[in-house]
C-alpha cells in the first residue's frame, strides 16, 4: 500500500552556490559521509549533491508534514547498479522507500515513494 509520494526539484546552479559559499560546513551538514564520497567520486559532483538534495526533500515529502526527519537522518546510497536507494537511520522504521533520481547539467529531480 502507498502511505506517501514525494517529488523535488533543484537547480544543480544553486547547490554549487551554497558550496562556494559555505564550502564544507554546507555538505556536512546536509550530506552524510557516505554521499560526500559518492559525489566526491563523479566527473561533475554538484550534479549528484543536487539529486542527493533533491532526494531527501523528496523523502521528507513522502512522509508528510509530521516528521521531525532531517538532512542527515537519511542517506542516499546506489546498489551494485547504480540504482538508487534510502538508507533511514531510525531502525524501527519498518516501510519501504523507493526513489528514483534524475539530473542534468542544469537540474536534478527525485520522487520517492513509501510503501507498506
Ligand atoms: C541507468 C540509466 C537509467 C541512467 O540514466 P541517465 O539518463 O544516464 O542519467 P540520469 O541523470 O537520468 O540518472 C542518473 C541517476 O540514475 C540513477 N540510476 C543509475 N543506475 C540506475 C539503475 N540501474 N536503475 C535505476 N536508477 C539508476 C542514479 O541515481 C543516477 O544518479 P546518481 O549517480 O547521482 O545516483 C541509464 O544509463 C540507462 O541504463 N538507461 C537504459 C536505457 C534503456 O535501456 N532504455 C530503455 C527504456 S524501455
């Protein structure tokens, strides 16, 4: 059974804005370890900041309005595919999420899903 839906958008311009800006102190406190070292990794990392940004506020839409989630309470990972996938740290959180992430060189998209 769907219990959410979330969707986001963000301009790939603007992560790099807050990056130049604040540098580290804006990836460390939005991104985990694990996807500063994705990005990190990638030809061109703002593009997946953006999708991994974009990714979270998805999540946090899917949950609705009561949730006191924030930025590092997930992690955006990728499978042996590439594909990619919602780590929650609450451990008694017992739905599925599903996401999916796309981005060009311009804007980064994600939607998840939480099922039952
Ligand atoms: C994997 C694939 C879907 C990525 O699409 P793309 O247009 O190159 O790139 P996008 O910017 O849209 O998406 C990139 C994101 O796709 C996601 N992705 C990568 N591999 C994936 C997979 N196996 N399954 C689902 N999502 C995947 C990742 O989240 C990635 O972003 P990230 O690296 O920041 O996490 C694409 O390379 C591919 O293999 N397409 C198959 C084409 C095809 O056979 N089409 C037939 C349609 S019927």
């Amino acid at each position: 059974m769907i219990i959410g839906t979330g969707i986001d958008i963000i301009e790939v311009a603007r992560v790099q804005k807050a990056i130049d800006r604040w540098g580290e102190d804006f990836l460390k406190h939005i991104f985990t370890a694990e996807e500063i070292a994705y990005a990190q990794k990638r030809k061109f990392p703002t593009q997946h900041y953006a999708a991994r940004f974009a990714a979270k506020e998805a999540v946090y839409k899917a949950f609705g309005n009561n949730t006191s989630l924030s930025w590092k309470d997930m992690t955006i990972l990728n499978d042996e595919n590439g594909k990619p996938y919602c780590r929650l740290n609450d451990s008694a959180f017992k739905n599925k999420i599903t996401i999916s992430i796309s981005h060009t060189k311009d804007y980064a998209v994600a939607n998840a899903i939480i099922t039952s």
